[in-house]
C-alpha cells in the first residue's frame, strides 16, 4: 500500500484500447486472441445453455475432453456496464479474462478477498444464498467448523490444504464493540491477538512485557457523507458549508489514538494516486454561514446524521464523534439528531442511497486509487452520495486505463478537485490503528489492508488461536459483503487467484500459480494450480474460476444472489452485465 512500484511492474506500459468482442455458438467455433503480442488460435467445440436468464457456454478444446465454462458479454453491449468482454476455462488449469479496456491495476483487484473462488457445485446447490452466508467452502488453511450466532466462529486447519499447514489446529474469532473489554481479554490471557487497540491501550500493550503492539498506518478514511439526492444537500453551495464547518483537527486530537492524521483529501498519502494538491477547506465558520444563507438557509436546518456504533480503524469512537460533530455543526445553525444503526442495516441502506448524512469510513482493500475513488465516486459506484457526478467519472475511467504513472497522477489531482468543488463527503480523519498480541505469539503482524493471515501465527505453542475483533461477521459470503470484520473472517478460508503478500501490499500467487497479459494490456490469462481440493473434498478447477466470477459479474444467473444481492465491490470495480437499470 505505502509503495505501488512493484504492482506497476505486474502492469504495462500500452496504449487504451477496445477489445473484440468474443463469441459463441453450437458448432465448432474458432476463437483467435492476442497474447504476448501474437495471435492464437484455438479450436473448441461449443454448446450454449440458458439458465435462469443467463447463457453460458461450455467448451472442450482441441485434444481436452473438459467442459470448460465461458461466459461473455458484448462490449457493445448497452447492457454490459463492465469492462469486460469474457471469462473463459480454456482447460483445467487455464483461465482467460479478456478486458474490453486496459486495467492497470487488474492483478491487485484479482487478489482482493470478495473475488474468491468457490466451487461451482456448491454456488448451483446454493442459488438464492443458502448456505452460501454461513457455511463458506473455499481451499483456505481454515475451514469452518461452527458459527454461533452472537458468540464465536470456530474454524479447525485444513488437513488438505495445497500451502504450509497453519501453525495451530483450531482458530477462534470472537468479537467485542468495546475497546476496554478487548484489552482486558488480552490481558487476562483469554485471546491472542485482539484488533483496534482503545486509544490510551496503545502505551499499556507496548509498554507490557507479557504484551506486544504491532501498528497500522492510517491506509483508510473516515468521511462525513452527504447524499445530494435528500434536502437540502441537493444544493451544492449547502454542501459546501458543511466542508468549511468542520474543524477536523479538534476530532483527531480528541478521539484518536497515534499514528493519526487529518485527512486532507479522500485519498490517503500512502495509496497510489494521492497527490500534495489540493487540500480540504480550512475551517471557516463565517464562510459557511455566508454559503448557507445563500442557499437560502440563513437560520440554518434540521437532519439526522446515521451510524453504526462499530469501532473500525477509521473511527475509534463513533458515539463521541458524532456528538462531536452534532456540537460543530450546531455553530453554523444546523440541528442535528443522531440516529444509531444496526450494522448490517446501516451499509445496506447506506449503499441504497437511503441515508441523508451519515458516518462512514474506508479502509484500503489494495494499493490503488481505483481503491479509494473508483469504487465511491465512479459511474458503478452505490448511491450513498446520490446521483453521480459525470465529469469525475470521465476522469476516473481515463485513470484506471492510463498505464502512465505520472499521467495518472494528474488525472488524480484533477478528480480530487473536484470531489472538493462538489463536496459529496466531508474528508475527516485518516485513523492510525494497531494490533495487540500476546507475547509469547509467534509470526505476529499487523497488516497495511486490515487482512491479518492467521494461519503463519504460532500462539506460544498451544493449539488454538483466539482472536477477538470488533465486531461479529455479517456474512461469510464475501463476494456480497463490505464489511472488513467479514473479510478477514473469509480471509481464513476462501482464496483468491493471486494474494497480497503476508503484512504487506505486494501481489502474489495464490491458486494461481502464474499469470501473464497481453502487449495491450486486455487479455490476462491465469495458470492455475493443480491438486489443490476444496474443504468439501471437491477438486479445483478452471470453471470453479469462472462460476465464481459469474455469479457476480451477471445480473442475470440465478447465482447472482447471496446475503443481500448487491455484490458491492464487483459492480464498482468491474461493473455488471445484463445490468438494465
């Protein structure tokens, strides 16, 4: 995350071009593709079904008796909102991804944990969701054993597992909202590591020598939204006030624990893509007051500011902060009511554009803009902050496809102007945050994306690990989840294509072994490994790949389903097809 020059290695130097457009048929079909600068063609044959809406095809090549599964989309196609044109088992142990444009930061977005594979058998038996949330099958070194509601998860090692078998026989996940009790726990003994030590914690576990404190840097934002679909946000100028009215530092000075920073734009200083210009607006309370009455608001107005009371890295104490936040605004004559959430119920309605001002926070999911501002602010974004804004999205499309660094960079400084002349959030606080250990642990780390890999870690030899977070999952489904508290638990059982390294940022072979891309940057094609097996004792392979990948990627399979069907992260950084509204 600190550093995206070796990820700029994995990407290449080509111009933006359109791909062609694949296709299928029932006879034999001929397909030629550019890879590595050369022209190949393959000879399958080819019989297309349709289920539930959606086609698929299955492919044997020349010599192969396996049915390879590929799934395509016109790039044409008004109703193809992605940038992708098919996803193709070429055999067993060959998965090709054609792109209709370049993605310069496609092998990071590969290794996030919401685009893990599943067994394609298990997504068919589980159309609608079903066990798909609460019973995950992937080829992790965990697989679960027990979710109690409300309790613990229990996981127990992976006896097959293809890598290096987990140090302890059985990991445990609990949770507790309080940062006090998480840290009694620790000390007692009672867990092993515990995640977002409280503020005034830090000091006590580095200073313990029964104790070890491992800290994150601020990779994450913390943002006051504003939907400009709901009065009076939909006036810019009130929006506007809202950015000069907070005096941000107050917030960190108060509420922080070390390592934190006031943001000084959405992007932190650690993600490719931040630039030093601009920055936020000072606090100017007479400049608010001076734009509200100009929107016609002169004695101010009434709302409610929404949250969840979870602790995440990039909000240590949501109640106070958003007393705090209540007082600030009360100065320019804005009456606010705060309104708690429940956790899941406030990301879905977050996301569904139903909030009028809410707190809200990002945490970086890989080392790139498209990270950060591609996955809010562009054409696929959710509705959190209302209708989008058309001249940013032109710019973050001419970002994500610009293999240039440098000309990335002022395109980035461009949108980030932007987001500060619309205001559709209000930057806050990048949170410095840390983990607690035991210290007798072995292979402790914090890591950079919040995706601490238990399976390295060694609890002083005993055979569980306990490991207390924030907050319970809400799913374990992570292609259909946002919540980081979900994604590190899937992070234990479910893996991607390729993976970040241990505590770090830099991408790696994970059940793919190698990879390589076309000279125009369009077609990637992934060289799976072989032998490795699922927890259910089904065997690995190419089409797993593409079921996994389709099920988000169609709006219109009927494994497009899951907790609550949204598959957040794929629409904004891919985009859906057959996506008609």
């Amino acid at each position: 995350m600190k550093r995206f020059s070796k990820l700029l290695a994995l990407v290449f130097v080509m111009a933006l071009i359109a791909a062609a457009c694949g296709s299928s048929s029932d006879d034999t079909t001929t397909t030629t593709a550019a890879s590595g600068g050369a022209e190949t063609t393959t000879t399958v044959a080819a019989t297309t079904t349709t289920s539930g809406g959606a086609e698929t095809t299955t492919t044997a090549a020349a010599g192969s008796d396996f049915p390879g599964l590929m799934v395509e989309a016109a790039c044409d196609d008004e109703t193809n909102k992605s940038h992708i044109n098919y996803i193709k088992a070429v055999d067993a142990n060959t998965v090709e991804i054609q792109l209709c444009t370049q993605d310069v930061a496609f092998p990071a977005k590969v290794a996030f944990s919401a685009f893990g594979i599943v067994p394609q058998e298990y997504l068919d038996a589980n159309t609608g969701g079903g066990d798909l949330v609460d019973k995950p099958i992937g080829t992790g070194p965990y697989k679960l054993t027990q979710w109690d509601k409300g309790n613990q998860i229990v996981m127990e090692v992976n006896p097959d597992y293809w890598g290096e078998a987990p140090n302890a026989d059985t990991l445990v996940f609990k949770w507790s909202s309080e940062a006090a009790q998480r840290y009694l726990e620790l000390q007692a003994g009672t867990v092993d590591g515990i995640d977002n030590p409280g503020r005034d914690d830090f000091a006590l576990i580095a200073d313990s020598p029964d104790l070890q404190l491992k800290e994150r840097a601020g990779t994450n934002i913390f943002y006051l939204g504003l939907n400009r679909d709901k009065e009076p946000f939909g006036d810019e100028k009130v929006r506007q006030a809202i950015g000069y009215a907070l005096d941000r530092q107050r917030i960190i000075d108060n509420f922080y624990p070390p390592g934190s920073k006031v943001a000084d734009q959405f992007m932190p200083d650690s993600i490719f893509g931040y630039t030093p210009e601009p920055k936020w607006y000072d606090q100017d309370i007479e400049k608010a007051k001076a734009l509200l009455a100009e929107a016609g608001f002169a004695d101010g107005f009434e709302v409610t500011l929404n949250y969840r009371d979870v602790v995440r890295s990039y909000l240590p104490s949501p109640a106070t902060v958003g007393q705090d936040i209540q007082a600030q605004l009360a100065e320019i004559g804005v009456k606010v009511t705060i309104e708690v959430m429940e956790s899941g119920a406030f990301l879905d309605a977050s996301d569904a554009g139903d909030l009028t001002m809410y707190m809200l926070g990002w945490g970086a999911d890989y080392p790139d803009a498209t990270n950060f501002l591609d996955f809010h602010f562009g054409k696929n974004a959710s509705d959190q902050f209302g209708a989008g804004f058309e001249d940013i999205w032109a710019l973050l499309d001419e970002g994500a496809s610009t293999p240039d660094p440098a000309a990335r960079l002022v395109i980035y400084e461009q949108a980030t102007q932007l987001l500060k002349d619309h205001v559709p959030m209000v930057p806050v606080a990048h949170g410095g945050s840390g983990v607690g250990y035991l210290g007798d642990v072995e292979g402790a780390h914090a890591s950079p994306l919040g995706n601490e890999y238990f399976a390295v870690m060694d609890p002083g030899g005993r055979d569980t690990f306990v490991w207390m977070q924030n907050a319970e999952p809400i799913g374990l489904y992570c292609a259909d989840e946002t919540d980081g508290e979900s994604l590190r638990g899937c992070e234990q059982i479910v893996e991607q294509l390729l993976a970040y390294e241990i505590g770090g940022t830099d991408v790696i072979a994970s059940l793919a072994e190698t990879w390589d891309v076309s000279d125009d940057g369009t077609l990637w094609t992934f060289h799976l490994r072989s032998g490795v097996v699922f927890h259910d004792g089904s065997t690995f392979d190419a089409n797993d790949v593409v079921a996994s990948y389709d099920a988000q990627w169609d709006m219109n399979s009927p494994n497009h389903t899951g907790r609550d069907g949204n598959f957040t992260y794929w629409d904004a950084l891919f985009g859906f097809k057959n996506n008609t509204g």
